[in-house]
C-alpha cells in the first residue's frame, strides 16, 4: 500500500466509530432526548406560565436552540473523547497505531465519527422541538449546517483532550466542571440581556454563548449578538481545535511512547 | 538480497532508563527469528519501534529495505503484529472487529470475508464469530490475537509472547500453526522468554540483555559453543590408572563411584569415554547426559537466568 490517502482505512474507521455509539444508543442517543423532553416540559411548560415572550418567542420555543446545541456538543466532545480514552485503555490503540493509517486519517476518522453523533442528536432534538411546540425554523440549512460545524468543533476538542486524559476522571471533570456550567451559562435558559451588565460581560467570554446564539438565530430568527460573530468564533473554534487535535496525534505525545 | 528486517544502532530510553542501548539485527526472508532475552531487556521496545508504537531516539529500523518511519504505509502493510497485552472490545462480535482490523490495510468487508472465514475457521473460532472479546477464553483471546495479526497476509508476523499464560495444549495448537506459516514462506519474528519455544522453533536467535544484543547465531550452535553438557556416570572398580587415559576430559566432580565430566558436545565424547571404562574392567551402573540449553548459553553470557 502505497497511495496517498488509505480511503478504506480511513472509512473503516469512521464505521467504527459511528457503529460503536449507534450500538449503545441507550446511552448515547436516548439519553438527549429524554433530557431535552423534561428540560421542554418541566422548563419550557411550567415558566412558560410566569415568563413573558422574550424578543416575541414563547419561553419553551426560546430554550430549544440551547437544548439543540448542548446535546450537540456535549454529545460531540463525549464520542471522541471517551472513544480515544478506551482505545487507549483497553489496549485497542496499537491496532490503528501499527496499520497503515496516517495520523491525519485517525484523526479525522474520530472527529468525523463525534461529528456523526454531535448532529444525529442536535437534529433530533431539532425534531423534537418542531413535534413537540412547532420550532420554527428561519434557515433550515444554515441550522444543520451550523449544527455540523459545532459538532466538529467539540469533537476535535473532545479528541484533544482524550488524547490528553489518562483517566475517566479527568474527562468527567471537563464534562461537571467546564462543558455543563458554560452551557447552562451560555444563555441556554435566558437571553443575556435579561443580565446586568458584569455577568453580560463575563458572558461574551464563554465560547458556548455564541454558538447558541448563533442557533437562536438561524432556528428562531433572534439574537444577541451580531449572528455573524457567532459563525466567526465557531469557525476559529472548530479550527483551532481541528489543528491543535491533529498535531497532537502527529506529534504521537500522548498516544505514543 | 534485501533482509525482511534491518534494524541499526537503535537506542531508546525512558526517562533515566535506557530501554534500548544499539540494538542491530538483521532478518532474512522467510526465516523464524526469536528475539530471546528476560522480561525488561528490550524485546517489546525493539519491536514496537519497528511497529510504530513506540519513537526510537536514534537508528534505524527498515523492512524490505524501507524506513518504518518515512515509508511507514508500506512497512506497516508488510507487517502483521500480536501483542503481548491482549486488547479488549465491548461494542461488536470478533467477526465485525477482523473485518475492521482488514479495513485498516486497505481490504474492504466484502474482500475480507473469505480471509475471516478461513482464520475463524482454522484458528477454531468460527462458531464464536457472533461472540463479544469479552466473552472469549483466554485461548480463544489468544487465538483472536492471531487471527488478527493474520487478516491482511502479511509477509512478516511478529509475535509479542504469543504463547505467554496460555496452557501446554493451546502453546503445541500454536506453534504447529506457527511452524505451518514458516513451512509457508512467512517471515517471523518471535519474542520470548521460553527458551523450549525458541529452541524448537527458531532457526536464528538474538539474544538481548539490559537493551543490547549480546549473542546472535543458531540455537543449536550457541548451545555448542556456549552450553555446559556434561556425562554424569556412576561406577565401581574404579582404578588409579584411569586418570591418566581420561586426562583429556575435564572431570569436575569425580570421586571412586561417580564421574562427572563438563563438556560442549557429550554426544561425541561419551562412546570413548565409556570404551575406556569398559575395556580397562570398570563396572558401569548409570549414564545420565545432560543436554545444555539455551538457558545455559545466557547463564554464561550474563551470570543469571533468563526467566
């Protein structure tokens, strides 16, 4: 084998990754939806009740994008992560490591497969919010395509970090300590505005606030931000992880003695 | 010709630890190598350098006359590898994971199955085909472990102590099939601290210690020149002037009933030895010849056992 690129290599390893978390979809599918159908019912129906329209949206319809992207990224991030930890733990790494599969390829063959998982469950929850109280949807396609953009940011930072993590300890760190807070900080439940003015400010500092924002925009057509910002600071995101994940691999400084 | 395996002057260290201090070997095509040394000197290191698994800190590592690190497509195709550490996999049944292991070498599902069939089917997994690893025997793990070394018929198949922890039953399975893949015209590279393994089944040996080769050569040559044979032969009638028609054999715990000599090759000394005893009236009650081992060639190397 000789070729640029091993394309088989490269898609069997992007099954594999897509097959590993379509085989527990009790714990990597279900799981968003459920959580987003209580967030939508216990949230949305009952503050529905004593919360005004917020920029002309019913309350239930404004916390959707945020449900849409945090089983986004959260789902994104936890598929590489927690699949490069296990290969590394369970002893399955030096299989892909000793085939003839560049490190570009492994890489993107695992942010590939988060990103899989990152969009199945931004669109279904999407789904669920159109079933459940009509999400309108003002660009669909800008919709799925930003939901695809953040689920290959995640997943490259989750694949960075995998590599990172010795532990399942330190993954659930990231996961309690940074990915549940700066969602639920990033305006999931609120519009920013209704914040005065320091915690706005601390807000424009949490990466996740715009990538809702972002989504509120092209899902219910509201914002708080120029929607442009947004796409800007996903696109350098998603870079900036991309890169620092794939040098990594190359560099082989966690995943290799 | 272009040696199978070229390794120059490879050195690895961890940390303050020098793992591999200038290991060079070389491997024909087509031969069984044991890289034979106790647990820590080196043989994993060596060969996940040449795998990939591991960074050298300086040398070289070439297969079929191609760098492992710059030409790492084509070394790694030629390469089939089963670990020492047995890996574990919990979504998808050992079918679908040889599948996978093809994939990875280029081989789609569809080129793959007919391969899959006859491993499974050899290496007598076919009817756990469905089963998870984990469900798997430790033999059977073992066995999966070849199989996938296997998948992509490479022309070199190294093995990390492929018969370490499984029963005497399973470890003759495997190394008939081992013997058969030789017979076949594969190259492979053994490790190992079982010095019967080598020994029945290498053709060349390098022996490494604390990171370095420090004996090369043919089992049976090494055992020759480096072994303690010896004849241990207890008598009676034993008289004075024996001493001097036996003076050319080193007795090295002689007493009136019982000789023992020390020597490389007992085989050829022991008919003229026993021929003086006879012919001068000297009762012989016992003969026991000790055959030297490959342990005994790395006891006189290095002062201490192998295992």
């Amino acid at each position: 084998m000789d070729s640029r690129i091993n394309w088989v290599g490269l898609m069997t390893l992007i099954r594999r990754e897509v097959g590993r978390f379509f085989s527990v979809y009790r714990q990597t599918v279900l799981p968003g939806l459920i959580s987003s159908t209580l967030y939508i019912m216990v949230f949305g129906f009952t503050l529905q009740q004593r919360i005004a329209e917020i920029d002309g949206v019913s309350y239930t319809i404004f916390i959707i994008p945020g449900l849409i992207m945090m089983n986004t990224l959260t789902n994104a991030s936890a598929n590489t992560s927690s699949s490069m930890l296990q290969m590394k733990l369970l002893q399955q790494l030096p299989d892909i490591l000793t085939a003839p599969l560049s490190s570009l390829e492994i890489s993107l063959a695992y942010i590939i497969g988060g990103t899989v998982r990152g969009t199945v469950n931004g669109i279904l929850v999407m789904l669920l919010g159109i079933a459940l109280v009509g999400l309108p949807l003002h660009h669909p396609l800008m919709t799925v395509g930003f939901i695809i953009m953040v689920s290959w940011c995640f997943a490259s930072m989750g694949l960075l970090l995998g590599q990172l993590a010795d532990t399942w300890d330190q993954l659930a760190m990231l996961n309690n300590f940074f990915l549940t807070p700066l969602s639920f900080l990033g305006g999931i439940f609120y519009s920013i505005k209704m914040l005065p003015d320091w915690a706005q400010t601390i807000s424009f500092i949490n990466p996740i606030y715009y990538m809702i924002n972002g989504l509120r925009f092209t899902t219910i057509g509201v914002y708080d931000s120029p929607p442009f910002i947004s796409f800007i600071m996903a696109l350098l995101m998603t870079i900036g992880f991309s890169a620092a994940a794939i040098l990594l691999m190359q560099s082989g400084k966690k995943i290799k003695q | 010709m272009t040696p199978a395996i070229k390794i120059a002057g490879l050195t690895k260290a961890f940390g303050n630890t020098q793992a591999l201090a200038g290991v060079d070997l070389e491997i024909a095509e087509g031969q069984f190598y044991g890289l034979l040394g106790p647990n820590g000197a080196g043989k994993s290191t060596t060969i996940n350098i040449l795998t990939g698994l591991v960074r050298k800190d300086a040398g070289s590592t070439a297969v079929f006359g191609r760098d492992t690190v710059t030409d790492f497509r084509f070394t790694r195709s030629q390469l089939g590898i089963a670990a020492q550490e047995l890996s574990i996999d919990w979504f998808f049944p050992i079918e679908k994971l040889l599948a996978f292991q093809a994939g990875y070498y280029g081989i789609t599902e569809k080129q793959a199955q007919p391969r899959i069939n006859e491993l499974l089917e050899r290496l007598g997994l076919a009817k756990k085909r469905e089963s998870r690893l984990r469900h798997l025997s430790g033999g059977m793990k073992r066995r999966y472990q070849l199989a996938k070394a296997l998948i992509h018929d490479p022309k070199i198949i190294i093995l990390d102590e492929p018969t370490a922890g499984v029963d005497v039953e399973l470890r003759h399975e495997l190394w008939d099939y081992l013997r058969e893949m030789h017979q076949a015209g594969k190259t492979i590279l053994l490790t190992t601290h079982y010095i019967e393994e080598a020994e029945l089944l290498c053709e060349e040996v390098a022996i490494i210690n604390e990171g370095k080769i420090i004996k090369k050569g043919n089992p049976q040559q090494l055992t020759s020149e480096l072994g303690r044979s010896g004849i241990t032969i207890n008598i009676s009638g034993w008289k004075e002037s024996l001493n001097s028609l036996l003076a050319k054999y080193t007795c090295t715990d002689c007493d009136a009933g019982r000789l023992h000599f020390t020597m490389r090759n007992p085989e050829q000394a022991l008919p003229e030895i026993l021929k003086i005893l006879v012919t001068n009236g000297v009762h012989i009650h016992r003969v026991e010849m000790e055959k030297s081992s490959l342990e005994d060639v790395f006891l006189s190397l290095t002062g201490k056992g192998i295992s």
